[in-house]
C-alpha cells in the first residue's frame, strides 16, 4: 500500500492504524454525523423551546422564576462543553469523550421523561389545573434537566469538531470541501430544531408532555445507532501535546518571568524551531502577529538559561495570542446571545398573552413560532452559499465572498433589526391592552400572534451569519491542539448570554418593582412595561456592535503552514477555498 494512500494530516482509525484517504473521512462520513445532530437537537429544542411552559403551568412558578431558571438550565448546557472539550482534548480524545457523555445525556432524557410521565413523580392535575409540585417532584424534574446539561458538555464541545477533523487540510480537494462542512452541520441542526418547534410542541401543549418528551428521547437513542454505524468510517486525530493546557498557560509564565527583559526589535531573534521539527512532529507552525507583543517575551532567548527549561517558541506564543484574541471576540457576543434567549423566554410568554387563533378551531402553541427561526435559516443557508458567497466572491476576491469577522457584523445587525422590531410591536400590545382595558393575567389581548413573527424570521436569519460564522471562526483560529476546547467559546458564549439574562431579568425586575412601583417583568405581562425592556436590550445591542467593530479592527488572523511537501510551504492567512454548498465525497 503505498503511502498517498494515506491521509497527510497524520489521522488514524479507531484502532490507531493510518487512515485511508479512499475509505475513510470526508462526507461518507459526516453523513453519520450530521444525522445524530439532527436528532440531538431535535431532543434539545423539544424540552428548551417549552421549558418556560412548563414551568408556569405545570409546577406554578412565577415569570421571572421560569425565565431564570430556564435561562440558568439553558446556560448550564451551553458551559458544560468547557469541562468535555478540556477532557477530550488532553486526556480521552473526542470520539470516547463523546461516548460517555452521550450516555449520560440519554439517561437524562430518559428520566425527564418518567418525570412528566409518571404520576407519583408529577403533580397531580383535576380538569387541566395542576397543583404546585412537591419539593421531592421539583428536585427529580430539575435533577434530569441538569443530567441533561451534564451530557452535552462532552457531545456539543466533540461532534462538531470530530466532524470537522474527517476533513484533510493538506489535501486541496478535502478542503475546498470542508468550507462547506459547518453550513451543513448548522443546517442539520436546523431541521432538528425546525421538528421540535413545530411538531414537538404542539404534542406537548396538545397531547400530553410524556409523548412529547417520549418521541425525542426515542430519537435520540436512534442518533446514536445512527452515529456508531459510521464508526469504520470516522477519522481520528491524534494528540501531538501532551497537555495543551499546559503549554498555553506556560506563554503568560515565562513572560511574566521575563517581564523586564527587552522585546528585540525583529521576530527572527525569537526562540523558534526549524521547519523540519514541525514536519517531523506532524504540528503546524504558527507564523508571528504583531498583537499582543508582551507575549513575545516568552520567546526570547537567553544565553545563560537553563537548557530543561527553554523558552517557549513563537508557534507557542501564537497559539497563547490567538486564544487572547478570541477572548476578545467572544466578549462581544454576549449581547448578541443574550438577545438570542428572548426566544425561549420573554417571546413565548409575550405569545401566550395574545390571540394564538388559526382558523376557528387550530390554537397555534406560543413556542411553536420558533420553528419560523429554524424555518427561515433553512431557507437562507442554501441561499448564503449558492447566491451570497459567489455574489461576493466576485465583488470582494475573498474565497469565502466575506471575512469570518465581517459576517458576524452583518449578523449582529440583523439583530438589532429583530429587537427593535419586537420593541415596536410590544408598544402596540400593550396600546391594545390599554384600549380594551385589559388587565388580568389570563386575559387574550385581541392581537394576533402573527404580529411576533417578523422578529423570529429575522433572529433566524440572523443565526445564518452569526451561529455558523462564530462556529467556523472560533474552530478556523483555535490553535490545533485546542480545537475542541476552542469551539467552546461559541457554546460558552450563549450559555454566558443565557446567565446574563437571568441577571438582567432579576435585577430589572428588583430594581423596577421596589417601593410598590409597577416591575418591567411582572408575573401579569398584561400590566407591566415588557416594552422597556426590549427598549433596554435594544440600547446595549448598539452600544455592543461599536465594540464589536473596534475588536474586529485591531484582531489579527491566523497564519500557520498548511501545506508542506518536498520543499514547499504554503501559508494560510485567512479564508480557505470554498465550493458551493454540496456534498460531495
């Protein structure tokens, strides 16, 4: 067999032969993958988007209560993968870490769903009015729930990522098609959420929470015969640091040690290996940015050290830069997450208010206009890549048609578009409110539920930039051996945006209903200002996207070696080539 038979990029099977290029990889592969991910997110969007349902009508609680808590689960689920990627990164590798955590988010399933089944473990309902749940009910349903977030630290931080590693960067074929990867991936995504949004939660409010918890849990352990099936197909990457960890937390060290040394003046006097070191250890070398020059002290060479404790390199010190860089970034898209939670929060509340009316018999579920978010990106993604990209292929000459940066900018625009629209037109209910005195809170306000649907179509359409690019950006610039860890700054990013809300919900709801003055976020939605609030968020999306343009100005991309064969090195600076969207294998 000879060795072009081979893939470049050192990956091996699951036994730790050398992988096939012909048999192995690509998307004959990824096609497992992205089935699983349909279905996961089919379970998650099925317990996440009528969460705050649940607990308002099932177990009583308040709407601030409801909101917090589910932004608290919802943000949880979003900061586990933390602990998964830091796990599968330096010990167990993504394909086993995904394994243990994949049965742990199905036992949690399983139990939510005894939970909302079981009649000594729910509360007890006469004639559609439930009693408050005991405190042994409360603790069994909110214990499944955090079981749930438990096993998505180590599925949401790995499969995104293992899907991406089926990919070679040192084939130019492989990874033209690898630029699509993460468009497909969110679109599966999507149809999962699309499911869960419009069929799921229907059977919920209509039918009974044990079926609509029962179906997603069957789906997801059919995800996972889906997901092993491909296991003679799957490429696995090999650890090439011991501790990745480690070595980034090594760059701050050493140059806080040499903090009174001078930086020299050019990159060449820094510590660096020769190429060939790179070629030999199958590591990519990371190429000297100008930011963050601190840094660079790390790598600067000394006479008299100690040869066991040499400086670090400037492939080290980059790699230390780049997660700095992306702190920077992800600092910025806590505002655009936190806008995000409103969908399973305040805009399903603000739903339940109004005429849900289709005809004379059909009542649309408040949660169930969260399909028109999934609904609109899967409309746009093959729009992007077919008609955007290629549009601005040929406008701008970037492979991509626009910057990873640039099109979180357009993202985060379309979003301030969204909660000014909401704004708007919860100024108007609560006119018709005050028109029709109306004030109880069960009371319909007579307005239609559709009024809400400009705001979920344009959140969607949002995503499309935003949630992939922030996707592929942080995979694109983590350094290689971070990669899972580095994905996890877009989960970490929503479950922070998540907790934020909790906050900002609590405190505006303290702040403004102290000294008997009427609560922003009251428990009636029909006599409080939910207007003022989405007037707030609306300010401190503005005020972020100035912030976001400033970080986006000074952030500097990766360059590293991509390419390297008898002699000839390329250099990757930013985008990659693309194709579009298609799979292909």
């Amino acid at each position: 067999m000879e060795s072009k038979d081979y893939t470049q990029d050192g990956t091996v099977d699951l036994h730790g032969h050398p992988a096939l290029a012909s048999k192995t990889g690509k998307w004959k592969a990824c096609a497992f993958l992205v089935g699983y991910e349909a279905f996961e997110r089919m379970a998650f969007y099925a317990v996440a988007s009528n969460l705050v349902v649940y607990l308002t009508t099932q177990l009583h609680e308040d709407t601030v209560s409801s909101v917090r808590n589910v932004n608290n689960w919802s943000g949880s689920v979003w900061m586990t993968p933390i602990v998964g990627a830091y796990i599968a990164d330096s010990y167990l590798g993504r394909f086993w870490t995904f394994t243990l955590s994949s049965l742990i988010y199905v036992l949690g399933m399983v139990l939510l769903t005894m939970a909302v089944s079981i009649k000594i473990l729910k509360p007890t309902c006469i004639n559609g009015v439930c009693n408050k749940a005991s405190s042994s009910q409360t603790a069994f349903f909110y214990s499944a729930l955090y079981i749930i977030a438990v096993g998505a630290g180590g599925t949401k931080s790995n499969i995104s990522t293992f899907g991406a590693d089926q990919f070679d960067d040192f084939n130019p074929h492989e990874k033209k098609l690898k630029v699509s990867f993460f468009n497909w991936w969110m679109f599966s995504s999507f149809i999962g959420a699309f499911l869960a949004t419009l069929g799921l939660v229907y059977i919920q409010d209509n039918l009974g929470w044990g079926l609509g918890y029962g179906i997603p849990t069957a789906g997801l352990l059919l995800s996972l015969f889906i997901f092993y099936s491909g296991t003679p197909l799957y490429r696995h990457k090999v650890r090439k640091t011991k501790s990745p960890a480690g070595e980034l937390l090594r760059v701050p060290i050493v140059a806080f040690a040499n903090r009174k040394l001078r930086v020299p003046s050019h990159p060449s006097e820094l510590h660096e290996f020769e190429l060939q070191h790179y070629i030999h250890s199958g590591k990519r070398q990371i190429h000297h940015s100008p930011i963050f020059r601190l840094l660079d002290k790390a790598a600067i060479k000394q006479d008299n050290l100690n040869p066991s404790k040499p400086p670090c390199s400037i492939t080290q010190v980059e790699g230390a830069k780049l997660i700095l860089g992306m702190a920077m970034i992800w600092v910025v898209t806590l505002v655009p997450s936190t806008i995000w939670a409103q969908i399973n929060t305040l805009f399903v509340k603000q739903g339940t208010t109004m005429d849900r009316r289709l005809g004379s018999n059909f009542h649309i579920p408040a949660a169930s206009l969260g399909s028109f978010v999934t609904l609109s990106m899967l409309v746009s993604v093959p729009m992007y890549d077919r008609y955007f990209v290629p549009l601005m292929r040929r406008r701008t000459g970037n492979p991509r048609g626009i910057t990873l940066l640039q099109r979180l900018g357009i993202g985060f625009i379309i979003q301030i578009m969204a909660i000014a629209i909401a704004y708007v037109v919860e100024v108007r209910r609560i006119h018709v409110t005050k028109i029709h005195h109306i004030t109880g809170p069960k009371e319909i306000v007579p307005m239609s539920i559709l009024w809400l649907l400009p705001q979920y179509v344009l959140l969607g359409i949002a995503d499309v930039f935003n949630a992939i690019g922030l996707l592929e950006f942080f995979y694109d610039q983590s350094p290689e051996d971070m990669q899972s860890l580095g994905t996890t700054f877009f989960t970490s990013g929503i479950g922070v945006g998540n907790f934020l809300n909790s906050f900002l919900v609590t405190m505006v709801d303290k702040i403004t209903g102290r000294d008997g003055g009427k609560s922003w976020i009251g428990r009636n939605l029909n006599d409080c200002h939910l207007d003022y609030y989405y007037g707030f968020l609306l300010v401190i999306s503005a005020l972020n996207l100035g912030a976001f343009l400033w970080a986006s100005s000074v952030y500097v991309y990766k360059r590293d070696v991509t390419e390297m064969k008898e002699g000839c090195v390329q250099m990757e600076a930013k985008s990659l080539d693309t194709t579009p969207l298609g799979l292909q294998v």
